[in-house]
C-alpha cells in the first residue's frame, strides 16, 4: 500500500481508504455482505483480482477479517471495529455526494439499483408471496435492458434472466427514476402519476411493490437498520 509519508491523520486514512473500489467495498460490508460473490455483486465492474487484492490490503490493515466460509468452500469477510467505524465516513462521503456530485449517465447501471433494494430487503418483512417483477429499460443497451426482481424466502434476488416463475408485475421505467427510487427521493405512486414509471399487473402488487421499494429505500439509508 502506498504511503503519503505525512504524519496527518488524514493522509494516513487516506492510504487505506481513498484506494479505488475501497470505499464500495467497504460500503458493501458495511450493508452485510459477507462471501466474495456478494462483495463483487455490489461493485459492478471490479475485476475478481483487484477485489482479492483490495480485501487482503483491508484485512492488512485490520478494517477487515475473514474466517472460512461453513460451506467449506471460499471465506466470509467481516468488519472488524476499525472497519465499522469507517461507517461515519461513508456517511460524510455520502451527504457530500448527494449535495455536490449530481446523478449523471455513467452512475446509471440498473443491475446496481436493483441489487441495492434487494440488500435493502434483506431487512425487510417480506411478504408471503413471491413477488416476480420484471423491470424494463426501453433506453439502454440490451444487455443492460431488462432484469427481474424476485422477492422471496429466504432473500431476494436480482436476476439476468427469467427466473422462471410468473411474471406477476412489469415495470418500465428509465434507470435514472430507479436510482432515486433507491436513494428514497421518489416513491413508485410518484412515479406513477409524474409518467416516468409504467406498470403492468395488478394494483395490489403494485402497492406492495411500492411499499418494498420505499422499505428498502429506508433500510439502505439506516445501513440496514429499518426505523422503527
């Protein structure tokens, strides 16, 4: 790891954290993603060696450690108390971010808002039938065009393809009205009646939707913790 060779604590944090993909990565743990599947799931376009690589230089410094996996196969990375406290600079970064950086094209990967409701979920009391959306993007490229959200026991899941089950609700919508749909800036029924989002299906599903789309919002804010 690469030193600024200053005494300045932030300098010095800034060795560990400021590193490409780390702070996604410690974002990643910090929402309880644990296996190395789940850490490369929520950065979208890491390679599986710099993510190995970004997970021992963690687990070197001691944000991070790691115990074999039940399974027998692979490991399970868990923050340590260093790496939880990194959760108020997450924090910072992110009021920062949302007051200054605006939401562009290239932060616009569907996959990701989907993957972060279904983390958000995990949070969540879900309800007791599967709920199978397939979520349409007419203005991206094909393979970026169309997913399916599959909510159900014991997790939900975002999938590449149809899962299988019966489609019960079609939402098509552009990624940016996802993106603030995630960030808790819009719920579904404002998206409904601004025109960005069409559904297809049910309107009691669709509520129920919503309803988990805002849930989730709200539990991703609170690193997973749903307010009571």
């Amino acid at each position: 790891m690469k030193s600024y060779h200053q005494y300045c604590p932030i300098a010095r944090g800034a060795e560990v954290f400021a590193t490409r993909w780390t702070p996604v990565i410690v974002r990643n743990l910090l929402l309880g993603c644990r296996t190395f599947t789940e850490l490369r799931d929520g950065a979208p376009g890491i390679s599986r060696s710099l993510l190995s690589e970004r997970l021992r230089q963690l687990e070197h410094v001691g944000v991070v450690e790691r115990r074999p996996h039940p399974s027998g196969r692979g490991w399970l990375y868990e923050p340590t108390q260093a790496g939880r406290d990194l959760q108020a600079v997450c924090d910072a970064m992110g009021a920062w971010g949302s007051t200054w950086v605006e939401l562009g094209p290239q932060h616009l990967d569907p996959y990701y808002s989907l993957w972060a409701i279904a983390r958000g979920l995990r949070s969540v009391q879900l309800p007791e039938q599967r709920l199978n959306t397939r979520f349409e993007f007419p203005s991206m490229p094909a393979d970026k065009r169309r997913f399916w959200l599959l909510v159900h026991e014991p997790e939900p899941e975002v999938c590449v393809k149809n899962p299988g089950h019966h489609e019960d609700l079609i939402v098509t919508t552009e990624p940016e009205w996802l993106a603030r749909w995630v960030l808790g800036e819009f719920s579904l029924a404002q998206g409904l009646k601004a025109g960005v989002v069409e559904v297809t299906g049910p309107r009691s599903l669709a509520r129920t939707l919503g309803h988990l789309g805002e849930a989730s919002a709200r539990a991703l804010a609170n690193w997973g913790e749903v307010p009571a």
